[in-house]
C-alpha cells in the first residue's frame, strides 16, 4: 500500500543508517577508580590579590532611582512656586476683571455650548456682567 505514496511520504518511511559499531569499553564507569573531586587550591594563583581589587560602586536601584527624581521634581515644583508667589500681585494682575465673590465657575459642560446660551440660562436668577471662557471652562460675573 505504501507504493502509491508520493516521495516525500515515501522518504519518513525509509530505513535508517545501521548503528556505528564501537568496541567495548574496559571497564565499566562504577568499576573505575578515580581521583575524587579536588578543590580549587591549585587554582588560587589564578585570582587576583583582594589588595588590588578596587572597592564596589553603589549601583542605584530603580526604586531608588525613582524616588530621587521624584524628590527632584518635587524640589523644582517647590522653588517654582516660590518665585511665582513672590512676584505674584493681585492688585495689579491684569487678568482680574471683577469680584471674586460676584464670580461663578462653571466646569465640565458640553464644548459646543455657546457664551450666549448660558448667559440665557443664568439670566434667570439675575443681571450678568460678562461671560468668559478658557478652554471649557467658563467664568460669569
């Protein structure tokens, strides 16, 4: 039946070559006697004097490598704030516009609202100044 297979069907069903013939051994490996393990006494020489090794170098682990920039961020966000607070003056900023009492914070509302449609909604329950935006955000006085 195995005469109607293609070739390469044919070929996985060929004989293998014949074993290679090797003599026996002497002695059997239990029967032999050996010398034992021996230290690394005679390799001693080999390895450098501890006097010439030079001391280890602290490697920096991620962990740590981590937090030292996370303290570094935190240091440099602390001296920006500082220089920030110092020159900062609120009197003469021109960005305020009125009263920060009169002013209402309005957040996470739809980009597609218009200034003039709240101002429609807010009219209600009183007067407004002014309407202003930054990004999404929007500030009614």
């Amino acid at each position: 039946m195995t005469q109607f297979l293609p070739p390469n069907l044919l070929a996985l069903f060929a004989p293998r070559d014949p074993i290679q013939y090797l003599p026996p051994v002497a002695k059997l490996p239990h029967e032999k006697k050996n010398r034992g393990y021996l230290g690394v006494g005679a390799f001693l020489d080999d390895f450098e004097d501890p006097k010439d090794t030079p001391p280890p170098t602290k490697v920096e682990t991620r962990e740590e490598r981590l937090e030292r920039r996370r303290k570094e961020r935190a240091e440099q966000v602390a001296y920006k704030l500082e220089q920030e607070i110092a020159v900062w003056d609120p009197n003469s900023s021109p960005t305020i516009t009125g009263d920060p009492f009169k002013t209402l914070f309005v957040a996470r509302i739809n980009y597609d609202t218009s200034e003039s449609k709240l101002r429609r909604e807010f009219e209600v329950y009183g007067p407004i100044k002014k309407v202003s935006t930054y990004d999404a955000l929007y500030f009614i006085q």
